[in-house]
C-alpha cells in the first residue's frame, strides 16, 4: 500500500492529519506502511499535482475522499466529520478508507 500526504507548510491541519493517519495505519492493520509526505510549495504544482488543498492523503494514487470542486491551489482543505466540519478526518475515517483502498487494491 502506497500512501501520501500531500499538504503545504502554512496550513495547521496537515500535522494532526500525519499522527491520525499513523493511528489509522495501525488500526487497520497496516503498520508497516510508511506515509510519503510531499510539500507543495507553488499554485503551479498544486494545479501539476490536482492538489485541492492542504492536507490531502492519497492511497495507491487516488485522493482517499475525492472532491468534485475541480480547483487547486495553496489553501487549506476542510473536511465533513460527525463533529462538524474540520480541517482534518477523523481517525475512523482514515481508517475506513484504507480499508476501502486495501480491499479494492486485492481486487485487482
């Protein structure tokens, strides 16, 4: 499994991304993984990379919690959770979508 997390320095939310995202990796009984971390530093690269902003995980290549919004850019990405809107999944989120990307991984 090949997971990266994409963010830009300025953006608070990509850190507690990165120790849930690691929590997640454990829960979901992939430890061994390693997350790439991958900083986007121009409006160039974010539109290069189809960044939709800061922190975006993606698992074997794809976006784990696509969008539709279609723009990119150096901003910081909010995400629907049970608690509300937050600029960061929540762990059992993270959690289900690795799980959701291993089984369609083994499927293929």
């Amino acid at each position: 499994m090949d997971v990266e997390l994409l963010y830009f320095a300025d953006c608070p939310s990509w850190y507690l991304t990165r120790e849930r995202l690691d929590q997640a990796l454990r829960m979901s009984g992939h430890p061994e993984v390693e997350v790439r971390l991958r900083a986007v530093e121009t409006d160039r690269q974010a539109r290069d990379l189809s960044f939709p902003g800061s922190p975006t995980v993606r698992v074997n290549g794809r976006d784990a919690f696509p969008t539709t919004a279609g723009t990119y850019g150096l901003t910081c990405r909010v995400y629907t959770t049970p608690d509300g809107l937050t600029g960061s999944p929540t762990v059992d989120q993270l959690v289900h979508a690795l799980r959701a990307a291993s089984q369609s991984h083994a499927s293929q």
